[in-house]
C-alpha cells in the first residue's frame, strides 16, 4: 500500500475539520447574534416611530375637532406646520395626511405639495378609511435601493374614523449600525481562527502518530493475520480503539459462523419482497420490516421492533405464532374505517436452515383493498339488477298467465290486467336505459354538447313544462334571479338532472304542498335548490341517496314508477360538469337538493 501523502492525510483532514467547526460556530453565532440585533433594532425604531405617529395622530385629530371660522387658519394649513415639526425631529422621508373622505390634506415633502386636496388611490389607505385598521410593511426603494417602512394609521375621534396618516420612514441608519457590527464580528473571527489553526496542528499530531501505528496492523489483519495486536499508547478513547483492535479478530471468526445464516435470511426476504415485508426470529419477535409494511400497518419501525408478529397483525384470537409458521393459506387482515376501506392478504414463509431448523418467518403483505371493492360492487350490482328485472317479469308472468287461462274473455279485467303489463314493460324499459345512461357515464365514452345559455331563462322554461303538465296539485314558488346567468352547459344532460329531482319533489310531496326553486350567483359558481314538503329522509340514510338502487322507501319508490337511479345519474352529469350535488333534509318536514354549476367569469364578460 502507498504512502498517504500529506494532502490525504488524517492530520490534514483533522486541521481542516478544526478549522471548518471553529468558522461554523462563528457563522452560527454570528448569524443569530446579528439577526437577534436586528429583529430588536427594527422593533425599537419602528416602537419609537409608531409612538410618534401616535402623537401626529392625536394632534391632527384635535385640529380636525377645532370649530374654523373666517378668522381661524385652514386645517390645510394647521396640519402643515405639525407635520413640519414631526419631520425636523424624525426620519422620515415624507407622512401624509388624508381625511376621511381619501383626500389629501397634508404632505411633509415640500416637493410634493400638488398632491393636497387629490383624493389618494394607495388601496392600504382605502382600507385603513374604511376597517379603521393600522397595516405596516417593509419595501425596498426601487430608486435609492435603500429599505423604507410604510404604514398607514387611523385618526379615530370617538371611534369614528376621521382619517389616516400615511409614512414612509428610511431605515438605512438602522441597517448601517448593522453593517458596523457585522464587520467588527468578522474581525474578530479572522483573528479567533488564527489562533484556533495554530493550536489544531499541536493538536492533530499527538493524535495521528497512534492512528498511523493502528494503520500498519490493520493493513496485516486485512492480510488474514489476526495475530499480531496494536500498541496501546494510553488509555483515552485512541487507546480504548487500540484495543478493539485486539479483539476484532474473535468478533470476525464469530461473524463469519453468522454470515451463512443472515445471508439465506436476506435471500428468503429478497425473494418475497414484491409489497410489505416482515421478517421474525424464531419466537416470533419482528426482526425486519419494511415501509410500505409500515406503511400498511401505520406503525413506526422503531415501536415495532422485537414486538410479536401475532400481536402485530392483530392475530391474538385467532392464531398463534406456531399455527403462524405451519400456515399455507393466506390470511385476510379488514383494517377498514367507517370512512375508508382497508383490507391486506397476508401470505407466510418460513425461514429455514439446511439442518431442518426453523430460524425465524417471513410474512409478505398485499393490499387488496381495490379488488375486494370491485368484487363487492360486481356482485351489489348483479344482485340489485336481478331483483329490479325479477320483480316486474314476476308481475307480468303471473297477469299474462291469468290471461292465458281466460282472463282475456273479461271485458273488464283483461284491460287492467294489459294496463298492468305495460306498465311493468315502460318500468323496465327506463330501468334498462337508466342503466346504460351510466355505463356510459362510468365508461366516460360520451362527450358534452355544451353551449352558453341563459340559465335563469331555461330554468323557468323547465319549470313552466311540469307546472303545466303536472297531474296533483302541489304549488310552485319560485325564488330566481331577475338578471341573465350565462353558464356553459350541456342543456340536454342538466335538463336530465333537473327533470330527476323535480320528479322525486313531485313524487313525494303531499296535496297541496309546495316546491320551491332557488337559484343564486355566486363567485365563481351557481348554485340550484330545490326543496319539497314530503316526508323527508332520515339522516343515517341522508349519505346514501345518490348510490345506485338506494331507496329509503323501497316499497313506496317502486309504487311510484322508479327505478333508485335517478340521483345516481344527476350526481354522474352534474360531476361532468365539474359540479357538486348534495341534499338536506328533515323528516316531516321535506328534502332540499342543492348542485353547483361553475362560472366562468372570462366569458360572462363576453356575453355582457
């Protein structure tokens, strides 16, 4: 092995480290020593400024109380030679006065008088008139490039707001005092690392002689002879070093026994680690695992080392670590919450030795939340379909069967028995169109014809239509804009939605009972209601209404002609639109459906 030269020596490294330590510290110091300079002088120029403009304040509220006569000086005028003497005595670069009503009835700088008696357009001042309230930032003066504090200041007389004092204060001085104190601070870090270097080298050579010497009997241990032992110089953290040299070679003839073991255990763990992975020792202690088994279990590897992997996986009740390890079949773990379902298979392997002897397990852990989600909603969704087709072809067997056997003889039963059936027949017709409406909404294989039309008038259109075709007598009442609300619609799918929820308030409202439309404009969006006097919806079931087949009221909803999913397809097209729709309701009181559709303020500007 080459010489080290002195460029790559440790006594270099270690000078340098010293070195790069003592200019940390002292950037550290000095950084937070200039920066809490800093903070305490800026609070102290801007507590002294805030006091004086507190007093500005006070006396230009009595001047603006003073009763004026011909005889008395203008307030222009009172206000000029107070702001005179707040300037002779301050640092300000200009304060100006405004009245109430956003005029400018006093500067300090003499060079900018045409702007007394010009209504100022600073929005922080317009704000200040306005909410009574004090607002201060920092800036940069693009000209002079010098920092100036800008605030602006109520003038308040018996809470009423009589005006405001607008301030730009130059803060220079303050961050030339800074600056001082910054260069006598690197001053005095030149001359501490001066010193500091001078010491480091004593310093470093009675540490690198011992380590050199360690050095050559490490270069023999790599060797393979682990005969030979270090000099042990004292008996200081280098000599407790030199002594662990004496004992590597007991601890590498002991690591050698271990590494054939923990390397068939790092092989079983790569081999399975395709999702989460735990690995135990053989009582079962977890030894390994991995983030996204930590992930899945929401734990920390810290807490869960050396914990049992029964207790771990929640499996206490059910199994123990020895059934754990004879285990072939996969376990389902269903961690789901009330709001969010969560399900983990769990397959085991066994760590084993060539002797036969079972050195620990190995458990791989999937999430399979996705496929039991949609193995679920398949099977939902064939049975809900089943039971919708199943009820009306069992209504028309048994009419047409009755028919069959003579029925159709009956002038007076055979028409209701036909009248029945057909009806089932249109039942099952909307239930399939229904269907495939969603499929190709679920599919997105469908585009929007979208186009700007008046809201306001096409809603009251689609009102117009079922308040003249409406059979039972239920009262419209209508709550609209009287302006034009121009929105980018697909006019044939929100009249879908809208004939879905104005169906089901007609449906379920009592004689006469009334429906109301709302409609209101918002900021970027618009907002429909639509509330009836019904029986309303309990609130545990208030969540469900826009799912597919979901009735409250089974038996009444199929009574009445409807299929449970309407809502699903009002809340499909509506979120189409990049809409929102929910409902509120109270029981014996009504239902109240509300939906958004966005505004696009850009082409309502167009329009207008």
């Amino acid at each position: 092995m080459r010489k080290v030269g002195f460029f790559r020596s440790i006594h270099l490294k270690f000078v340098l480290v010293y070195l790069l330590l003592i200019i940390l510290a002292m950037q550290i110091i000095g950084v937070y020593f200039v920066g809490q300079l800093e903070k305490q002088l800026v609070k102290n120029f801007k507590d002294s400024l805030n006091e004086r403009v507190d007093l500005l304040a006070y006396n230009i509220e009595q001047e603006m109380e003073k009763v004026r006569d011909d005889k008395t000086p203008k307030l222009e005028q009172d206000i000029k030679l107070i702001l005179e003497d707040f300037v002779s005595e301050d640092l300000s670069s200009e304060v100006r006065v405004i009245d109430n009503k956003s005029r400018v009835i006093g500067t300090s700088d003499p060079s900018n008088q045409k702007i007394v008696g010009k209504r100022t357009t600073e929005i922080r001042i317009k704000r200040t008139l306005l909410v009574g309230t004090y607002w201060e930032k920092m800036f940069i003066d693009p000209k002079s490039k010098h920092r100036v504090h800008v605030s602006t200041t109520p003038i308040l007389s018996k809470n009423e707001i009589k005006g405001a004092i607008y301030l730009i204060a130059s803060m220079e001085n303050v961050y030339s005092d800074i600056k001082k104190i910054n260069n006598i601070l690197i001053s005095g870090t030149m001359i501490t690392l001066t010193v500091t270097a001078l010491l480091g080298i004593f310093l470093a050579q009675t540490i690198t002689r011992p380590i050199s010497a360690m050095r050559k009997h490490a270069q023999e241990m790599a060797k393979g002879n682990f005969s030979s032992k270090v000099k042990v110089y004292g008996f200081d953290e280098i000599g407790q070093l030199a002594v662990t040299f004496n004992t590597l070679t007991k601890k590498l003839q002991e690591a050698q026994a271990t590494t054939e073991g923990e390397r068939r255990k790092l092989l079983s763990v790569l081999t399975h680690m395709t999702d989460g992975v735990i690995s135990t020792d053989r009582k079962g202690r977890v030894i390994l695992i991995n983030e996204p088994a930590s992930k899945m279990l929401n734990v920390s590897r810290e807490t869960v080392m050396g914990k049992s992997i029964v207790s771990l996986l929640g499996l206490e009740e059910q199994l123990t670590f020895d059934q754990l390890v004879s285990e072939r079949d996969s376990v389902t773990l269903d961690f789901s919450t009330k709001n969010k379902p969560f399900i983990i298979k769990v397959n085991f392997s066994i760590i084993q030795k060539e002797t036969g002897f079972i050195n620990g397990l190995i458990a791989v852990l999937y999430d399979v939340t996705e496929q039991e989600k949609i193995d679920m909603e398949r099977k939902e969704f064939v049975a809900n379909v089943s039971h919708e087709l199943r009820t009306p072809l069992t209504t028309m067997r048994s009419y047409l069967e009755a028919l069959a056997e003579g029925a159709w003889r009956n002038e007076e039963i055979a028409p209701q028995f036909l009248n029945v059936t057909q009806t089932e027949t249109e039942r099952m017709i909307r239930l399939v169109n229904d269907l495939l409406q969603l499929s190709k909404l679920d599919s997105k294989d469908y585009r929007l014809s979208k186009d700007w039309i008046d809201f306001n008038e096409y809603f009251n259109k689609i009102i117009d239509r079922f308040e003249m075709t409406k059979e039972q007598n239920v009262v419209f009442e209508r709550h609209l804009s009287t302006e034009s609300i121009y929105v980018d619609i697909d006019p044939d799918k929100i009249t879908q939605v809208l004939d879905n929820i104005i169906s089901n308030a007609m449906k379920y409202s009592p004689e006469g009972g009334k429906i109301r439309f709302y409609l209101k404009e918002q900021t970027d969006k618009i907002q429909v209601s639509i509330t009836d006097e019904g029986v309303g919806i309990p609130e545990e079931n208030l969540a469900n209404i826009f799912e597919r087949f979901y009735r409250v009221d089974k038996a009444r909803t199929r009574q009445l002609g409807g299929t449970g999913l309407g809502l699903a397809i009002a809340k499909e097209m509506i979120e189409a639109h990049d809409g929102e729709i929910w409902a509120e309701s109270e029981e014996g009181v009504g239902t109240k459906i509300f939906f958004t559709l966005p505004l696009e303020n850009a082409q309502e500007d167009d329009w207008s």
